[in-house]
C-alpha cells in the first residue's frame, strides 16, 4: 500500500513538473507581452493571407500567392498564449490554452506547407498547390476546434 502511494506521489509530481516546463516555455513566447489585440491582429492577417493566396490561384498570379504564403508564414510563428492564459492556475485550462507540443506542430506544419504551396505554384502545379492550401485550412481549424473547442 505505502508503495502504491508512493508511486503515486511520483506520478502527480512528475505531472506537475511537466506542466511547469510548459508553462515556463510559454512564458517565453510571451516575454514580448502578447496581448489578446496581438492575437487577434495576428489572426486578422492570416485570414487575409489566405484570402490573398486564394485570389492569386483564381489570377493565376504567382507574385500574389507567394506573397500571401510569405505573409502566412512570418505570422504563423507570431501566434502565443496571451498573457492571461499564461498566468492562469487553473491546470486543465493552462494545457487547453497552451497546448505547446501540438501548437508548435501546427506551427511547423503552415510554415512548411507556405513554402510547399511557393513551390507547387512556381512549378506551375496549381493544383497541388490547392491541396497544400486546403491542408493549410484544416491545420488553422484544429486549433480553432480541436484546442480551442470551438
Ligand atoms: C494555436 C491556435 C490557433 C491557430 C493555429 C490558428 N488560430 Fe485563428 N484563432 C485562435 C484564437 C485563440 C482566436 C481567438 C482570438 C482571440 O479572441 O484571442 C482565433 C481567431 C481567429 C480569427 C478571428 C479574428 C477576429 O477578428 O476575431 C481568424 C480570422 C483566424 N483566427 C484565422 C486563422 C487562420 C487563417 C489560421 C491558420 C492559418 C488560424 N487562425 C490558426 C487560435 C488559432
């Protein structure tokens, strides 16, 4: 029994620990003090980047969708817990806001998809840029569903 509660004791500190280091490591992303309006304009752009890339299929103007993918990705990687959420105690709430592993993942997917769909277009290969982009949307929409339960 006592060796029981022992491993208990490991396994919820152990737990606690790994909560810590997210939420030191999102204090990092924040250093910069990333507020809710941040988020939002961040947000703002990236829907008009996407915007801006779908135009760019629909002219078939590369200048146009490379700059939206550019955009996309210098934003992307701009994109944090507010501070709010970083400062909040409550444990279940911290890991739905700052989901870190699965937020980076998302992170790397759209940047390497911009440079995917630069490529693909640049081959004149629309069509593969177009599914890169509709895997773009669904990225976008699991941290909008999926974190956010939205
Ligand atoms: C890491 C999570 C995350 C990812 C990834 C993400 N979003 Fe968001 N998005 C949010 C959150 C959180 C909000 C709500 C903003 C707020 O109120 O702080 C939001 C809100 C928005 C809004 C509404 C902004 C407004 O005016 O209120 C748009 C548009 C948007 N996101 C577009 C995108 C696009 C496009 C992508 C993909 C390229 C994307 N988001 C990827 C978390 C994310």
């Amino acid at each position: 029994m006592k060796k029981l509660l022992v491993g208990c004791v490991a396994v919820v500190t152990f737990a606690f620990a790994e909560s810590n280091i997210a939420f030191s490591e999102s204090n990092i992303t924040c250093a910069k003090n990333y507020t809710c309006g941040d988020r939002i304009s961040d947000m703002q752009r990236m829907g008009q980047a996407m915007q801006d890339m779908q135009s760019g299929f629909f002219y078939n103007n590369f200048d146009i969708v490379k700059a939206g993918a550019e955009d996309l990705k210098k934003t992307i990687v701009e994109v944090s817990p507010i501070k709010e959420e970083v400062e909040n105690t409550d444990v279940y709430e911290i890991w739905l806001a700052n989901n870190t592993a699965m937020k980076k993942r998302i992170q790397r997917r759209i940047v390497q998809y911009s440079e995917d769909i630069i490529s693909r277009f640049g081959d004149g290969d629309v069509i593969q840029a177009i599914q890169v982009y509709n895997k773009i949307t669904l990225e976008c929409m699991k941290c909008h569903v999926g974190l956010r339960k939205w």
